[in-house]
C-alpha cells in the first residue's frame, strides 16, 4: 500500500510561477520529514469548495494564500489572532489542536526581516500596490514609525483609506505620479511579475541612499531591480520576503522551524 504523506500547498491564481514548493521541500529533506508540498491553482469561485474539501483531509497540514485570495480566504477560516482588523489579509491557512481552520499572515514578518537593521523611524516610504502584501508592508511599517507614506495605485481612494487605517500619514498618487524622494520604495503590487504589466517607476528623484525593495521574485532581477541597480541603490529582491514568510509558515505547517543554516544553498536553488 503506498503511504499518503501529509501535505502542504501554496494555492493562487496563477499559481505555477511559486517556487514556495522549492523552499519547502528543501527544508523538508534536510530534516528528514516525511511530507511534501505543492502548489494547486485555485481559481476565485473555487475558494470556498477547496476550502471545505481540505478541512476533511487529515494528510493536509495547511496553505500558503497568494494573488488573488489573501482578502477573500478571510470569511472562510477562524481568525484567533485578529488579523482581520490588524494586518487585514491572510497569507497562511493551517489546523489548530482541535482541526479547525485557522488563518494568520506571516508577510509582514518576512517583509520586515532584511530591513530590521535599517533605521527607518521618521523616514519617509514609498509603496506600490494596495493588495493584501501591500498590507502586510504598511502594518509594518506602521509598527516602526515611519515617517510620510506615499502609496501608488490605481485605485486612489483604497490607497488613502488604507493609509488611514493603518493610522500613517502621507499620500495616495496614481502610477506616473512624479514621486517625492524616500528612504525606501517597496513594489508591494503583482505589476512587474511574469506574465503581468510591468512596473515603471523613474529612480531619478530618489536620494543615493535610497532602498529599493521589490516583492516580486518571478523574474528575479525585475525591471525595478535593474534601474535601481544602474543608478547605484542597494537593492532586496522578492525571494529575501519569500524565505522569511517560508520560515514562519513552515513551522505551523510541520512543527519545526527550518534549517535556516542552508539558506545560500536554497537560494542556489531558487535562480535556477
């Protein structure tokens, strides 16, 4: 009889560009955990069917939340840690003690990480994107008191209503805004990755000091990325946010924390 391992998924719309299986199933290797992870293409109108037919799986250990469901996941799981109102989206769905469904969200973390040692209190930021990672960014950014905030979006009025809720002061511009100088500008939107419009955004008004962070990681080096690179600026690319979001998530999938001592062999792995 083949045994049925238990499992984990990342789960989106698209969903075949994530390397979280990479990451995963790296660390599970290197501990010796029978288990596996994967992605599973979820469309929107099929959220809540996927929903209910992993509660019933006792093999399925929990998922990752990407574009486009990190809002809507929300009305389908318990929230014991009032993310709801917090950060306002789920990127991680997993099974208390008793088998109930719960949701927490370990962007803001994953987001926080490489930029821990960057004094940013007082500083100014920019952001792109409105979603749910650029909401896990603002919580964030809200928790080390940054100074003015410029969000850039589409939608105006859902930019400064989040600036609102998250309690920062600032702007909300549309994209090709001329862009007031800051400390650092974060690409929190889907703009730039494989398969969707890309990012443009002109660095000349941007101070030398300034960081550029982009959460896409498919591609690695994206068109933001290679600007800031040409005008000098230090750069974080999406995979930094993807392992550390990876990490939290791998424990309250599979009990462990992981082997965090390979991470210059997984990352190898991951510019393959």
């Amino acid at each position: 009889m083949t045994e049925t391992l238990p499992y984990a998924e990342v789960i989106g719309d698209p969903i075949a560009h994530s390397k979280s299986p990479i990451i995963h199933n790296f660390w599970l290797k290197k501990l010796g955990i029978k288990a596996n992870y994967q992605t599973f293409r979820v469309k929107p109108d099929e959220l809540a069917d996927y929903i209910s037919d992993r509660r019933d799986d006792p093999n399925w250990q929990g998922c990752n939340v990407t574009i486009p469901h990190k809002l809507a996941v929300m009305d389908h799981v318990s929230d014991p840690g009032d993310v709801r109102a917090s950060i306002g989206a789920m990127n991680t769905i997993a099974r208390n003690d008793s088998g109930d469904l719960f949701g927490t969200n370990t962007d803001a973390g994953g987001f926080f990480a490489p930029i821990a040692d960057v004094p940013l209190s007082g500083q100014d930021v920019i952001v792109v994107g409105a979603g749910g990672a650029a909401q896990a960014v603002l919580f964030a950014l809200s928790r080390i008191k940054v100074g003015s905030v410029t969000i850039i979006n589409r939608n105006v009025l859902k930019a400064s209503a989040l600036l609102a809720r998250f309690g920062l002061k600032g702007q909300a511009l549309e994209h090709g805004s001329t862009l007031p100088p800051a400390r650092l500008l974060v690409n929190a939107s889907a703009l730039g990755m494989k398969g969707q419009d890309e990012l443009t955004i002109d660095l000349d008004g941007q101070p030398d000091d300034a960081i550029i962070y982009d959460l896409v990681y498919v591609p690695l080096k994206t068109k933001l990325l290679r600007a800031a690179e040409s005008r000098g600026l230090d750069t974080i690319d999406g995979l930094t946010m993807l392992i550390g979001q990876a990490a939290v998530a791998f424990e309250i999938f599979f009990g462990q924390a992981p082997p965090l001592e390979h991470d210059v062999e997984l990352r190898k792995l991951l510019v393959i």
